[in-house]
C-alpha cells in the first residue's frame, strides 16, 4: 500500500516535475542498462545508445507514417531472437541509420552479440528523427558517432535537453520552422518498494504541440505572443508548407523486469498513451512516432496491465522534461525563452 500510494502521488501532480525534481540517473536502477550520447552541437544532431550487453528482450510499435527503423521485424513475438544489445535513437534522418552500424562494430569489438558459432552477432536496434532543418543539413551521426556513443556509455551522468537524439530537436511546426519551439531529449523514472523500475527515455521533435497534464500548452507552435495551438488551427486551415515529414518522436520503455516479446510489445502500446496524451496531434503522416520497450529480467515477471499504465505515465512525463530541458539553438527559441507564460 506505501509502495502504491508513493507512485499515486508522483502520477498525478499536475505540472510536469522540474528539472532539479529527478535525478535522470535514477534509471540506472536497472543495472544492466548503459548509456551512451554524442552531440554535435555545431550542426544539431546526434545520437543516444542504449547499451545491454547482457541482452535485453524487447519489442517495438510504430504508429507514425514517416518511420526511419532498422531491425524492427526481428523484434516481432513470432521471429527467432529474442534479445537485443542496442537500442539507438539518433538525428539525422535515414543518414542517421548508419550511426547503428557503428554501435554494431563497437560492441562486435567488445565482444557483445548474439553467438552463431563462428561469430557474435550483436543485435542492434533504433529509430531516427528528422533533424535536419535545424542546423547544418549536412551534419548527420555517422558510424563513427555511432560507435563513440556505444564505446562512452556509462551509468552515470545521463544528460537531458540538447543532447543525444534531442540535440536538434524540435516541436510545435503547424504553422512551419519560423514558428517552432526548441525540444530536447527527456528521462524520467520511478522505483516502487518490490524493486521494480520503470523509465522513459525520449527524443521529442513533433510536428505538434506539448502539453501540460491540466490541458495548458507547455510548448509548440508560436505566434508573436506566446503558444497557440496547432490543432486549432488545423481547424481553421491551416498546414506547413512544402515538405512536412521534418519531425518524429522516438523514445524507449525500459524495466528491470522479465518480458516475454508479446509482453514487451504490449508495454510500447500502451506507452503510446503518454504520447497522446502529452502531444498534439501526434502519430500523424508527417511524424515517424515509435517507442521501444526492453526488459532486463533483473527481477521476476510482472502485471503487464500495472506495467503499461506506469510505462504510460513516466513517458508523458519525460516529454514534458525533453521541452523543459532545452535550450535555444538554431534560431529556434527554448520553453524558457517564449513570451505570453
């Protein structure tokens, strides 16, 4: 009852916590998870590896029409490996699929992967985002980033903001670029009193907006006066001109716990609800929204049911933490910087 009261409590605060609130290396409570981020914060983009050497099982749902994936189908209950040694979000659009590529070599290096008998295979996975209208296009994590990422991941010191996959993040683009609000990689957690640990990990670059858990705009679309939102507009006609695919939220679901892969794909379904709930629209044609889910199998099975309604809320939380981490970059200003709050 302690243990259900404690995450009640942390559940339903209206606002979204403050940065100093949480600790992000709290979801090093799962101890067989590193991480790994590289920025290049000259041209806006990077990457962040999620690093299992010990392998984790895991699954994906993607429900945006705009997906950049590698290695997606293999994570389907009915196909034959059942763990993975990487999950990769990473900028850069599809160029950025060749930052995994890196993050294999890095962990064939180290001696990480699925055995074949004559090689270690390591099972790596990701999704990309379009980061390219932020910054210099022709800046893109590359298998060098890739494996720099996989060969820095550590368990401590796991960065927020303009990092990572967040480092040319954007959200709020109904009305185009010129109107957009710059967004980062979130990361929240919770620890109940059985052991079990639940977090998010997410790089938030929407073509919505974000919002608060009262219904209030957080960040987004922008007019001289502060936020507006994008939805109504829709309504009223409104669009982006040109090419509009320039966005996609990414993130990840990762627990301490034993998942079958029909479990853990049913953890990123419900996870999507922390998307829905925090981003509107979301799962448009012009977004490639996925979330992975990984379980460590650090501790026992769970009630799936109990761990896709927390998976849900620590998500909506780290997007609220991805946009109050950011700071100003490309000629996009931050939460912190937008008049009319």
């Amino acid at each position: 009852m302690k243990a259900c009261l404690a995450l009640l409590a942390a559940l339903t605060v209206s606002l979204p916590l403050a940065a100093e609130e949480h600790n992000p290396d709290a979801l090093f409570a799962i101890k067989d998870l590193k991480i790994g981020q590289v920025s290049d914060t000259e041209g806006l983009t990077g990457v962040t590896v999620l690093r299992f050497d010990k392998g984790a099982t895991a699954s994906v749902d993607v429900r945006g029409a705009a997906p950049g994936t590698r290695e997606t189908d293999l994570l389907k209950p009915e196909n034959l490996v059942d763990k993975v040694h990487a999950i990769v979000l990473s900028g850069g659009s599809a160029f950025g699929l060749d930052a995994m590529s890196g993050v294999a070599r890095q962990l064939e290096a180290d001696g990480i992967g699925f055995n074949t008998g004559v090689a270690r295979v390591p099972i790596v996975t990701g999704a990309v985002l379009f980061d390219l209208v932020v910054g210099d296009p022709k800046a893109r994590p590359d298998a060098g980033m890739g494996a720099l990422a996989a060969r820095s991941a550590s368990r401590s010191g796991l960065k927020e903001g303009n990092v990572g996959a967040g480092t040319g993040a954007s959200v709020g683009k109904i009305r185009g670029m010129e109107y957009a609000t710059k967004s980062g990689l979130g990361v929240y957690s919770v620890q109940l009193d059985n052991g079990l640990v639940v977090g998010a990990i997410v790089a938030v670059n929407a073509w919505g907006d974000v919002y608060n858990r009262d219904g209030t705009i957080l960040a987004g679309t922008r007019d001289d006066k502060g936020f507006v939102p994008g939805t109504a507009l829709i309504f009223q006609g409104a669009n982006e001109p040109g090419f509009v695919g320039k966005n996609t939220t990414i993130g990840a679901i990762v627990t301490n716990a034993t998942l079958t892969k029909s479990e853990a794909l049913k953890v990123a379904q419900m996870a999507h609800d922390g998307y829905a709930r925090a981003i509107r629209p979301v799962h448009t044609m012009n977004d490639g929204d996925a979330i992975f889910a990984a379980g460590t199998g650090e501790i026992g099975s769970v009630n799936i049911n109990t761990l896709g309604v927390i998976a849900a809320e620590v998500m909506e939380t780290a997007i609220h933490r991805a946009v109050m981490a950011a700071e100003s970059a490309g000629g996009l200003p931050a939460l912190s910087e937008v008049g009319g709050q």
